[in-house]
C-alpha cells in the first residue's frame, strides 16, 4: 500500500460561494467520513489558506488515490479542484544506521 498527499480546494473559477450550500457540504462531509471510516483516508487538514483540505490517502497506487478523491460529491460535479497528488516515501533518515 502507497501513501499519498491530496491537496484539494473548492472551485471558485466556475461556482459561486453560495453554491456551497450548507447541505452539499454535509454531504461532502458525509463523504469524507465514509473515506475515513474505509480506512483509505488516514487523515485531513482544514486549509487556512482557501476553502479545502488536505488528505493523506493509502492506497495501492496513483490510480486509485485519484478515484478516492473522485468520489467526494463536491469533486463529482465539478466544484472541487484537486491541485495537487503527491506521492510519499518513507523517510530515510529513520531508518537503521550500520
């Protein structure tokens, strides 16, 4: 299983903020939690800088990592930009020395 970092934010190019009504973000909500409760999504960060999050994704490749994050409602109809996937490698300097 691979590791990877979503970065994600809501769409404001083609989606006003009031189309961000109180129920679809539940919903989006909704989603999130049934990602986590999956065990695909380990962890998410609220975004300080613009309305979104961060993910840290398991999943056994890029592929699959992108059809998580394509399952959140707000991503299904557009509103939901994914700006960047990173994959992740375990840190070398923890490992062993000698």
């Amino acid at each position: 299983m691979a590791q990877f970092i979503a970065i994600v934010r809501r769409d404001h190019d083609g989606h006003a903020p009031d189309d961000f009504t109180p129920e679809l973000l539940e919903l989006e909500a909704e989603g999130a939690r049934t990602l986590y409760t999956a065990d695909v999504v380990r962890s998410y960060w609220s975004r300080k800088d613009v309305p979104g999050a961060v993910l840290l994704i398991e999943a056994a490749d890029e592929a699959a990592a992108r059809a998580a994050v394509d399952t959140l409602p707000l991503r299904k109809r557009g509103m939901l930009a994914l700006d960047m996937l990173v994959p992740l490698a375990p840190y070398r300097g923890f490992a062993p020395r000698g």
